[in-house]
C-alpha cells in the first residue's frame, strides 16, 4: 500500500526545511580544513580471481585526513581515460565483498565505491572506522554527535565523500571531468550532497535518497534508521530545537537546492523506509537539471535493477560512452 | 540463535528419507521422454550497455520440448572454449534482470543462468510459464501436482535443469566436458539433482540446498517455503503417505546418493528457511567427493559473497582457469 | 481501528475504474465457448451419517468443460421444487468437508457449493484443479496468468461459476427460475460477477466481495490476496498497464453496473483484506436493486452469523419461503 | 513445526502432575452444594428460519443455582427419544448465533450446546455472566479467583457442565441414559471434567482439550490462554505454590484418572496452544476405553471437519443410531 | 511517527461526545449510596526497610463499603500537616510493591496510592477484588458490565476513586484542604473523574488519560486496552447504541467539563495506546485553569519522568511548598 | 515458556567459556594506566524538589581519565558515614533523570548510580560520551572496538565503572570500607566484573547479569543485545576466532572466578533476553559465597521489585544497619 501521500500531492509537495545561516560556510570551512590535512591516495592490485575486472585496494584521505578505504574496479581491456562513477552505499553497509558490485566496471566506467565510516557491519561488510566522539546516542549512526553540527556523523561521511571525488581524479586512467556520484537511499543522500558541495561533478543518481527533509520523515516512518531520530528524541525530550539544527546542515533538501548537475532521482511509494514525500522534498528543490523515475508498486528497493539500467543510461548520455 | 541441532549432532545425522523402488526408472523415462521431444536451442543477442560482458537471450527445449528461457553472459574478449556455469536459481526468482549476476562471466566462464518454470515473480523476474496441472494446491508451487511424482512441480522443473545441461554443452564457445552445475537454496537443489541425472558434470555447487530431507524438514521449520507442504497436509489430511510418496522422488537425499561430481555444499547454523540438518543429510549421503562450508553465524543468506568466492575458487581448481 | 476512509466519505465514494471497449463481448464470447463444450452434469449420492440433509457429489463442465466439482445439498424431507443457493467460496478454499455449510440445506433450500479450481487448501479442502498456464506468477491465483485477460484465472473461475448456476438449473428438485448466487469475500465476488453474466439470477448476496476496484485496492491494502498484484507489480514493473488492463475485465465495478438481481451487500469497516471502500465502489456501481450491512467494528469476518441471518432473511424474501 | 516433543516421546510422556487429598471430596460438595440449589430448566422456542431443526433457548440452573444459557437443537422430524450430545464451547466463546453449530442436530441428535459464564465476546457471543469474585487477576478468566479452589473460575464452569447434563437428562425427547459430552479445547477440557463427575455418560469426545497438566504447559507455550498463568505469576511471584495447588483440582489428568466412559480424544502436533504433551498427558492418564486421533501437520485447528467425522463415527457407534 | 491527526489540527479538535440527560443525577446517586455505606479507614504500618519514608497498608470503603487497599507513603521527617497526593494507576496494574513509586513523598507529600479493583496483575500487582458481575465480556475490564451504566466496571473503580479522597482528608497529618489527585493513562483518566466529581480538589494531574472521547478512540486505534470494546462489538454487533450509552457515563471528556481545579495534562503524538486526539478531546473541554505538555517524540510513556518533573513543579505551585 | 535449559540442567550446567592467558595482567595494567591518570571528582549539588534526598552531580575521572558523569543521592537526615551502593545501569541506558531511582538513599544508603558511557539514549538518558574507535561495528555497543581487547567498547566501561568505586571511596559522608556494587542486566554484569576487579567491595548484586557466557549466549538467543555479536559475525564471517577472543577478556564467567565478595544473583526462567543458562554459567563459576534468586516465571524484569527487596534485605545484612 502506498506509504505516504497521495501520488498527485507528492508532485506538488514542498518541504518545509530551513537552512541556517552560516550553512554555505560551515561547508566551506568545512571541506577546507579537509583538504588541508593532506594525505595519499594509495592504491593496492587486490587477486580476486576476475578476468575482466582489475580491482584494487584504495586508501584515501577522509575528514581530518583520516584514511578511508574504497575499492576501485576497472575494465581490464579498456583504454584511454574513463569515465568514473564514484559510488556511496546504504545504511549499515560498507564497502562490501570485491566480487559484489561489478556492474559499473562491466559497463566500462572506472568504478570507485567508498567504504562508509563505523558502519559496515550490517548487510555488507566495511573496513573504516568513525573517529567521532560517540555521545549518548541511540544504536546507529544517526545520533552519534547530534548536538552540534560540527560534532555530527554525517559531517564527517559527507566530507569523506566530497574527498572520494578528489581522490577518484588523480586515479590513473579516470577523466577527471567526467566523475558521477551515485547511491542509493543513504548513497543516494551522500551523493546528493557531494552533487552540492563539488560544483563541477557532471552527473548525480540519487535513487530513493535518505536523508531528506528530517522534521517531515521522522514524523511520518517508524522504520529505521529516520527512527533513530525520534528514538532519541523520546528520552531526550528537550533537545529538540538543538537536534533538528543539527540536521539542518546535512539535509538533503538543502543539499539540493545548491546543486547544479543534470540527475535522476528516483521514488517508490511504497516506501517506508524513505517516505516519497522526503525524496520528492528534494527532487522538488533540486537546482539543476532533472527526472525522477516512481515506482508505484515498490517499496525500498524501489527500481533495482531497473534503477540500474536506468542510472546506465543516464550515464552513457551524461558522460559519453564509457 | 541456532535454529536446528548442536553442531556436533549435525555432523552425525543422518537422513531417514528413503527411496522409492524404481527412483531411478522414473528419471530414466522422465528424462528420455524429454530429450524425445527434441527442439532447438535458440540463442539472440540482447543490447545491455555493458562492455566486458556479452549477453544473450536463449531458449532451450526443457520437460516436454516447452521452451524455457535462460541468459547466457559470456565475457566479451575471452577466445577458445569455455568452461561453463549452469546457473539455478533460489525460490520465486527467475533469471532475474540481464544486468545482475555478473560475477561468472566476469571470472571467464560460459554463464548460462536458467529461468524457473512458473516462479520469476518473487524477488527477481522470470520469464517461463509452468505449463502443469495446478489442482488443489497450496500458494507457491512446492504442492503443484503433488498428489503423484509424475504430475509433480519439480518433476518438470529439474527435467528443465537436466536440458540445461544439454543446451549449455550445444553452445559456441563452450566447453562440453567442462560443465560445473551451481545454485543455492532451490537452485542448489536443483544443481545436486542435475549431478545426480547427469553423470558427467565436473563439479557441483549447492550452497544451503533446499529440498531435502522433506519428512524431518516439515516437521523442524515453520518457514516458507518448506512450510507450504504442511500447509497443504494440515487441510488434505488423509494426504500424508500420497504426498511423501512423491516428495521421495524429488529429494535431495535420494539424489545425493547417486551422484559423483566433486562438490562444496554450504550450510548455515542460523538458518530457518533450510534447517542445516536437511543441508547435513544430503551432505552426508552424498556419494562424491565433498567439502561443505559451514557458516556458523548466518540465516539463509549463508556466505554470500564468501560462498562466491569459495565456490569461484573451487570451481577454478576443478574445471581448469577459466 | 478504520482501515480505510470515514464512513460518511464511504457513502460518496466512487471508483474510477474504467471498463474495456469489449468487455461485453469478452464475456459473452466465453460464456458462449464454455457453453458450446457441452459435458454432463454428474451426481453421486454421498454417506455423511446425516440424518437431516442428503448430500451428493457433483461434477459439471466449467471452463473449457473441464470437470468442475461441488456439494449438493437437499433438505431430506422437503418435497416440491426448491429455490436453489449457488453458492461460491472464499479465496485459498474449496467445497470443503462434506459436513460443514450445512446452514442452506437447514433452511430449506437446495445447496450447490461450487468448488474453487486450483484452490482448496488454504483453509477448506477443495478437488478440482485448474488447467491454465501459470507462467512467471506471485504465489497464489491473484496474478496466475495476468498478462491476458484470456489467459487470466479469474476468467476460467467466473466461467465455472456461470456454469454451476446452469448445472444448477438442470438438477431434480431445483426451481429452475428461483436461483440465488451467494458468495463471502472472494465468494461474494464471484457471485457478483455471475448476477452480472446471468441475467435472470433472482438474488445476489455479496459478503465483503473481494475482487472489486483493483486499482484503488492496490494502493490501499498491504494484505494478501490483494497484495499478491503489488507483490507482481514490484518485480515486473513495465506490466502495470497490462495488469489493470487484464483486470479491468474481472473487476466487480464493472459487473456491478451490468446486474439487475435485488442485492445484498456488507462491508466492514475495520477489515484490512477487503478495504471497504472497494466493496462500495461496488456497491454504489450496482444497478439493481440493494442494500449493504455496515459493521462498523468487524474486520474480514465482517457480519459471520449475522451476516448469515441477514442473506436468510433476504433469500426468504425474495425466493418465496424455502 | 511440531511444538513440543518428538512424536514417539509423547506416546511415552506421563504427566507429574499430583492431586489434592480432597479432590474427590471438593467435587463431590460442589456438586452436591449446586444441586441442592434446585431451580427450573426453562425451555423456550426460538423462531430460525430453519426447517430440519427446531431450536430452543434453554436457561438452566447452574453453579450455585444461577441461570445459565444453552441452545437445544432438535431434527424436526426424529421421533422417540434422542441421544444427546452435551456440547461446551472453547475459550473465549460462548454458545454462539443460533444459525451456527448444525451439525449434531442434522446428524439425529439433540444437541444442548452450552454457555459459558462471563465468556461469550471473544469469536462466539455469549448471554451467560459470571458471578464470582474478580480480585486481582490477568485479563481472561484463568486467573480469576485463582487464589482458592473455592472461588476459581473453573469450579464455577465446571459446575455448569455437570448441571447441563443434569438438565439435558430432563429435556422432552431426550434419551437420558444416552448422553454424550463434546468439546474442543476448552470444550474438549470441561467435557472431560464432566466425564469424571457423572460416572454414566455414555461417551466423551474431547478434542485438543485444554486445562490438562497445567504444570508443564505453562514451561512449554507462550501463547494465551495458558500464559494467562504464567503473566499472573510474574507480577504474584510468591503465589506459586498456591496457583498450582489450585490448578490441581481443575487439571484434566487428575479428571481423566476417574473417567470411565469411552474417550475419543485428539491432539496436534503443531499445536502451540495446548501442546500436544498436555493432551497426552491427559490421555495417558485415562481410565476408560480410548483412542486419540494424532494430526501432525496442524495446528489448534487440529483435525476440524474430520475431527468432527471422526466423532460422529464414534458416537453412533457408542450411543446407537442417532 | 504522529499516530493521529497533526499537530495543528489536535489544537482544534473538539470531540463529539455527547451526555446523557441524568449524567450528573447518576453520579450523585452513585456517590452518595457509596458514601451512605460507611465503613472505615484502616492504616496498618508496614516494614519496608526505608529509613526516610513511613508507609502504612490503608484500606478504606469504596463502591458499596467494599474495602479497597491503598499504599499510604509519608515522609518520615516532616511535621505539620501535609499536602496529600492521592494517585490512580494505569491499565492492568494495581498499588503495586511496597518500595515502588517513592517520589511524592521523597518531596514531602502525604502519597495514598490507590488499589485498582480487580486489575493488579498486569505490570504491577494488586490486592483488591472487584464484586461486580462479569457477564460475556472481552478479556480485561472495558467491558465488564458494558450493557448498563448501572453494571459498569468503571462506575465501580470511579467511585473507589473518589472515596480515595474521602479517606485521605480523615488521615492523620494530611491537610484536607490541599488534595490533588493524579494520575497517567487510565491513572489520569480516574483523576480526571475525581476532579469532577469531587469539586473541591485543589488540582488534578492527568498524564496522556485514558478513558476520554470514546466514540472517535476505539475507531483510531487498534491497539488495547481501547481494542477491547472493538472486539466486544465485533460480536455483540447489535449493542453499539447500549455500549455507546454506557460509555458517555465515564468518558473523560464529559468529567471534563464539570471540572474546575487547575490541571496538568499530558498528550504524546507518537502515542498509539491513548490517541492524542483523545486527550485534546478532553483537554480542550476542561472547564478549569489547564495547561498541557506536549510530548512530540513520545510513545504512550510521553513524559516519563520529565512529566514528573512538571506535575512536581505544578503542585508545589498550587498546594503550596510540600 | 522457558526460553533455555531445563531447570535440573541449569544447576548441573557449567560453561566452556575459557581464558586467555593475560587476562589478569591485561585488566592489571589497564586499571593502573586508568588510575595514573588522576583527575579530580567533582560534586554539584542539584535542585530537585525532593525533601528527603540531597542530590549531586558528580564528575569522575574514568578511562583514561575522561569524566564520567554519576548521580550521588544522599538521605537528607542522616548522619554519620553512611554505606554506598555504587549502581550500575542496563543496556542502552544512562544515569537517568534526577527523579528516578529512589530507592537506596530512601534506604539510608549513599547512592552512586554511574552512567554509561555513550548509551543513554534508549530507556534512560545519559550524559556521557565514549571516546573511543567506532570502527566498522553493529548499531550498539556490542561490537565497537570488537576486534581487539585494548579497543573493545567494554574495557572502557568496566574501567569507569572500577573507577566510580575509587571516587565513591572519596566522597564525603561515604563509609569506604561498605560499598556494595549493584546492577540489574548490563549493570549486573558490570558490577560482576567490579567485584573481581576492586578485591574488597563488601558485597555485589548481580541480577539476571548480561555479558556472560558469550560463546553459548550467541548460540542460544536471537534478542537484542546478545544478537548484535552475531549479526557482526554474519558479515565479518572470518572474525570468529578474534571476537571471541576479545569477548572472552569481558566475559562475567572469567570474573567470577576470581571474586570473593558475598553475592547475590537472580536469573529468570522465562528470560530471552538474558538466557538462565548464562547466568547460572557465572554463579557457578563464583567463588565467593552466593546464592541466586530464580525467578521460574518472569522474563527478562526478572524480579523486579522483589530483587529490590531481596537485595535491600541482603545488603542490610552484609553492609550493617544503612
């Protein structure tokens, strides 16, 4: 059944999401001191046992230089600069098993897929951890650091992920104007962010994205990971005002309204793990050019693979032929 | 939790499944009436944008010469003949979306993954219909035709399987002798049936198999699917040895018995949609060379990846490089 | 708690289902199919060690002629011709035991309990199966060849249904002329659908009737049967306009707008399987004379023994005393 | 899944369940106590719509004279005396729709279908309070008055029961020295309360019957209404000694060691309301002439219609044609 | 997630309860039979071990004199008359253990904890029998006595309640002139009763109360212990008007009105147990001073010890420093 | 239901939990590195509005010396140095609200109640960070830091929670030779583990005590927070051997082995979340003088307020008169 709003009201549903002030600054300041913490891209040939893949071993420099890992998956017979696909994953999910995930690299892009930090240990395996202080927080990442915007987890994923697109252009063999960021629901979210926060990327896929329009989603799912948010809430009952600041500063919807690259969305309405009204909350906002593919019938896995031969196609058009 | 016996028991158990007296004149005569029929082996190119892997459409005469479809991916730049992977898959798929499952063309096999009659409408998409009798059954197809081996659901199904086999080995590029037979869950129990109805595969995969040991197996799980033959007693009541009688011909146990390929099996402690003692019992019985890898803290999703790997490393040892 | 909308919006409500330019010829032409196979009506006296009623084993050609089973019931000391109760089941069941639904033939009339081909085990037995192709399908009925609606399930049930009322007719002791089709659920919509393809039926009782509205259902419901359809859509997601297409032709709406026969009707307003706004979509859709019960606090059992109480009242009415 | 022992231990299992020194003595002053009360039984017709069975709405007297409510069903056309099934409902029901429970009066029989105090909301409606004490206790009755043997629900209900038989003795029609008592669960556990406390009923058909080894059962289920013990006890820690002494004088075994009449009972294997080992507790510990149907593939449900068949079956052979 | 209407629309809610014609004549009558009973207040000292809290075993005359248990809990150290909290408990539970519930008089009131009548064994225990008739009903209390005002297991429990207050102002270092009677879910629906019925109380704390606006909350939720009247009329069907009728007799919204001591109220907006709609229904009603706190996040535990927190400031406020 | 063992076998069980070889020196070294690192402890009084209780906010220097924050509750009146109950907290919780737990200073005991750090978040709030690494790890605390002893999660609360003793020792009106460590589930295990780490604590209060016999708890239980090591373990497949390693330096078997203060346990039969068995794997391993509360019908509350009151009369009886 659908989840959410009728399918008529989501197409004309608007978030209700304020952004701060100093938003663009603390970003600003933000990925400034990042990128001023230096560091290596290390890159390790890693034996799988493929023989039309090369995968390797990637370490590059996060938040606060921390080393975040990666893998890069290259077509082994192609030639010349490639385009790149720098991937983010869902929640809970790390970088995963090097035999997983190896559309993108069959389908002729160099593929970088970005471990996330201190998660990893829920559906696919993940080998970075999380630096940041780990306050009285609900189970998850969602409220670890949540008082403050500096202190928050996904302040930090967000700049590992802007950092994934700095390391994916020194790569050898990858175009660095030709880099898509792309995800799906927390993937679709970071990458969305980083749509914002890299000026230049030359295409997003933000398939069901999480992490859009927080004082809507948190009052309209009861599933997690949004849950966490409000699970918080209920034992700290007077931090409401000082947590949805917070969430102010990673919200997608505000993300996207600074974004300027041409992007596929998608939706599903029967999702209840990411409400399509927070997903359209975002597309609604989204600056730049864009399409958004609903699946009626779906719930979070929304298109899968028809996501993915959609997000190919948008690519190859995007970025010529891989 | 564990979901099934200590793991010292499963090491010790044995099936109490027995067999019918003319096992294998059944087969004998199911199969022979289906390579009677005929039929050709058809095979189309299909456009995916992918570009280390070629992909194609391929219809093959199954039970009764009616078509059965299956992807056949080869990978794009390798030259000579191929080792091949017949692929069967788990319960209510089919052979899915043509951009998944690209991990045994990537690793330089031949990829035949076969449709399943009937199913394709669960979790990934089929596209062969179920042409028998559909009486008085239980939703799903394990008590379709259940009241005799002959009408029986996997009757026709793992006669599919068995042409497979013989279409894999009519194919350009392709190596005959060379032919591992992989699957998990329903599609490892299919695979252990083909090494059982096809002396000369070389190897056999069958990662957590479903379908054997049917008399303990309703009676430890209440899952689906096992759980549909019980469904289906507790209203046919007089049912019992009738349908017993016929899930004896189509048991993994009975087929374990007679097969030779060297074979991996994997087993999941956690897991209650196969109960690890039904994996254990065909394991024990079976009659070649064996390994099982057992995965002590997973459900149904055994190894995953890792049972990838292991299975690509064992095929690689068994079938020569790819 | 309500499942669906507030009563007051219940009474406005209209579906928006829309009909097929050949939805009449669709029908007539296989009604006319069905009738032109011809195929005896047989009745085999049963031993139950009722003293009341006598009961008898009843085979007729449906759909194609196949062999289509039911109970027949008789008031043992009743003499002259009776009103007769056709009487259809609900969805996973069959004709049952031989000793249950003894209420009809207790009250007088002749009781012909048509069994569900293909069903039956679900939570009533059933002996008749169903002959159709059941290509790439959801587990069940709901979709078993939804790609056409000549291939479709629901027209071989709706066709076996127009026969029992023929079979009906021509048994001993029948009126002829004072024929009722009475259904709960899935019975009730298969009674609808006869009250619309027999013209001259003499009363309709549709209990909650299931297979009404489909493409508000879909979206309104999370429980199975219904969820059967999303289940498909959600897998094979460029068949939505084929689905509600095939379904456009089995929808109660549009048989509704086509019966004469007076009606009775209920609805629940708690029942998450039925949502009652598609029951009255149905009912308001309906062109003969009617009434509905309202039960305001039932879920899918909606009125049980009063319901029953009701359809008595109703058939003594319009049949003439039993 | 079966839900408790293996199916060979249960034939082994016997009860440790002990009984008070003065259980014969409690009862014998129940009874004598309630009989001494005196009271009418009011025997008044009730119009149906039905015309094989005549119906009547009796009001009896019952524990400590108090009225209670029963259906009497008659076959219109039986003449001389009739055998009489005595029938008690299960938990939470009550005598139910008048229009409901055909069965024993189609078969020949008179039927006294009984209420059951202060139950009768739950799934079948009741018309019959319980006057008894209320203190302290969990939602449901098996917790009421629970503190005493004297003031215990169940020495009320039972009460009843032995009071029905008396009353059914005395109806027009009735064979007296034909009496059989019938239930299922709760039914099936009054019945053979009743089966101990009149030496001369001529059979007992207990079904799954409830009540049976109260100390094991509430270890091996979680599930209402035996939790209902359990739930008490957690918040009552120190009433244990005093709980189970008073189940001591209501469980079935301490009954079926005084039953003399021919048993047929029933259990099944999936059971997770009354798990098997309590009905074979109660079976084991039988002194009359028994048999019990074993259902292994069901659960509460157990045999259902054919448990019903396998009672008719038995009662005519016991009480003579009906 | 908000589990009924948002925010905006609870602040206009009004309920559409109605009142009987002789509701206020019915209470009167009710009280002053109950106080025309006499009886007397009993205050046993009990060892608890506590060093700076006296608590004494109260038992006092409620509905009909019958004798209802009470914790009396007093600061060991203060002096002079005391500011008393009389406190009400929620569903299921009852005074519960000795060295539970510390904290009124940890801040120096007098603390008379109520029994409830025939709950207490839910999640706290209980000591007192409720005497009422316990015809059919649904497990649990909601609808004892459902089928006249007369019978109602809350006029009973309402009537204790306000003989609570009668028996606090008699007790020994209690200032009668300073009674504030409090309470959470069916704990605060009580306390709202008294406030009304007991015009002098000088003021009320009602935390998330349940019992309020019956007709909109048993079609909002499914959750119990409303549930229980839904189920009751799923097979009562035809007692709508008369449980209706009983229920505007207790129903908060109607106490509401006649109330005139400042309150406290609390709502929760995730709060499926007691709607916040319900709330609203009866704070908006309320005819004395009132404030309510509003807990966003909050399931039915809504404040927890932050509503203590505010109901502690409140009452220091109003009755003067503990 | 049990949820375990039987009982007999839990008073014959013992555990296969072994130790590694630098388990002593390991908590040697990181005690005495905690304690080099100094730091004061600070105490603020707190408004609360309590009368009897005088409440502090007390800062302490924990692992590594960051601060860890406590609640100190001291009875108003008493006089003269006063026995302390260092109190430990359940999973997910923190020191709670200042309202809370009354308890032991309303028993005339100074009350420390730790808070936990980087819970608090989940039943009760908290106030403390952790710092530590948050590498790829389950949502939780189970598995952060997993893959070594000197980064386990665990480490750094066992070592607060040694050091809560040393600060309790300081306080003024605190006697240091009477502490008593206390804690009901994670709490139990905690102050299991103080009792082994601090040789002269005068007694421990250990109920159904969590982190105990972790290689049979991960075996036996699918609940949350036991499960979080599996579902780490179902993704990280090759790291058994490691976290099993780390977990065996934490586990209450192998402290208890090496304690010496008078204990006294509880465990719960109906327990799924704490299975019985491992509670009993820890008392029996106890080689101080204990006894153990078993509650036969509780679930995981366990005794609840009973525990109290056993405990408060234990402590009385080893600490002296509070």
């Amino acid at each position: 059944m659908f989840t959410d709003l009728p399918e008529a009201d989501l197409w004309r549903h608007r978030s209700g999401q304020t952004e701060p002030d100093d938003f663009d600054a603390f970003w600003q300041e933000t990925l400034a001191e990042a990128r001023s913490c230096g560091g290596e891209v290390v890159v390790e040939p890693v034996r799988t046992g493929l023989s039309t893949v090369d995968t390797f071993d990637v370490t590059f420099p996060g938040f606060g230089g921390e080393p975040v890992r990666a893998w890069l998956r290259l077509p082994r017979t192609a030639t010349g600069p490639l385009p790149v696909v720098v991937h983010y994953v869902g929640y809970g999910g790390g970088r995963g098993h090097v035999l997983e995930n190896l559309l993108w690299a069959s389908a002729g892009y160099a593929h970088l897929q970005m471990d996330t930090r201190g998660q990893g240990s829920g559906w696919s395996r993940g080998a970075t951890p999380d630096s940041g202080p780990a306050g009285p927080q609900a189970p998850g990442v969602m409220t670890r650091g949540i008082d403050s915007p500096h202190a928050y987890y996904y302040r930090r994923l967000f700049t590992d992920a802007v950092r994934a697109v700095d390391a994916a252009r020194r790569l050898d063999r990858v175009a660095p104007g030709r880099v898509a960021v792309v995800g799906q629901s927390q993937g679709g979210g970071v990458a969305l962010a980083v749509a914002a926060l890299v000026p230049d990327v030359a295409a997003l896929v933000a398939h069901v994205p999480f992490l859009c329009d927080f004082p809507r989603a948190v009052t309209v799912t009861d599933s997690l990971p949004f849950r966490e948010i409000a699970d918080y809430l209920a034992i700290h009952r007077d931090q409401e005002d000082r947590v949805m600041r917070t969430l102010s500063y990673v919200d997608g919807v505000n993300f996207a309204r600074r974004a300027a690259a041409p992007a596929r969305f998608s939706a599903a309405l029967m999702d209840a793990v990411v409400p399509p009204s927070t997903v359209f909350a975002a597309y609604h906002a989204y600056a730049g050019p864009k399409a958004i593919a609903v699946w009626r019938y779906n719930g979070h896995e929304a298109g899968g693979p028809d996501d993915d031969q959609g997000a190919l196609d948008f690519l190859t058009e995007r970025l010529g032929p891989a």
